[in-house]
C-alpha cells in the first residue's frame, strides 16, 4: 500500500500539467494537485478499511480534542497575523502573490483548495501510510524516532 500511495504522490499533478489550461492553472493548482491526490488516497485508504473501518474510531469519542485543536489552529494565525502586524514585518513573495489576477470567485476556489485538501493528503500519506513502517508500537525508541 505504500508504494501505490507514493506513487498516487508523485503522479497526481501530471493531470494539471496535462490537460489544465494555463490560464486556470493560477487558481486550480492546489485543487488539481492536492485535491486528485486527497481523493485517490481516500479512495485508497476506504478501500483499505472496506470491510469494517467503525473498529477504527470505537471507543474513541473526538469531537473536544478537534474542536480544541479548531481553536488552537485559528488563536495561533491571530497571534501570529497580530505579530506581523505590531512588528512591520512584510509579507512573504508567496503571500503577496498568492492572489493576483484573480476574481473573488478564483480567490474563493484557490483559498478553501489551499485551506482544505493538501492538509487531507499530507496527513493520509505521511501518518497513515509511512508512519507504519516504523514498528513505534512494540518499542519505546521506536515511538520516539517516529515523532
């Protein structure tokens, strides 16, 4: 599973390359690149729990750690966008550029694909699929060198 995982990594932005004009290229890159990899790897991992995937999530009732997480995530951009702020601090190229030329409509699309799908993608490969390598379970070592 991790060799086809990789793979989907490493092959989901020939689509964008391909068949994506350039000119919708400047607000489709993260849908067409995270987002096909986001899917295919859901795809995969669905495929992977098919048979029962509720003894994953038994026991384990997560709604208050992700609303604290919610939180944690969204108090941390305040400060830190309060900070650059207070110390003058210019943006970085990528930010500066990140929506020039675009509708509210493009901005809209780039944004929430910027916002919600690479997180999806990086979390099934990285956690899901190449954390599992490292036997973390049997050994206290183990569990410290994959943190």
């Amino acid at each position: 599973m991790l060799v086809l995982a990789t793979l989907i990594v490493f092959l989901a932005a020939v689509p964008e390359v391909l068949f994506i004009p350039a000119d919708m290229q400047a607000y489709l890159t993260f849908t067409t690149t995270s987002g096909i990899t986001a899917l295919v790897l859901l795809a995969l991992f669905a495929l992977q729990y098919r048979a029962d995937a509720r003894t994953q999530w038994r026991g384990h009732y997560i709604g208050p750690p992700l609303r604290w997480g919610a939180l944690g995530i969204v108090g941390a951009y305040l400060f830190f966008g309060v900070a650059t702020l207070v110390l003058g601090l210019p943006r970085e190229v990528f930010m500066a550029e990140l929506l020039d030329g675009l509708n509210s409509w493009q901005a809209t699309i780039k944004i929430a694909s910027l916002i919600v799908l690479p997180p999806i993608a990086e979390e099934l490969f990285f956690r899901h699929y190449m954390l599992r390598l490292f036997p973390y379970e049997n050994s206290r070592a183990w569990t410290w060198i994959a943190v």
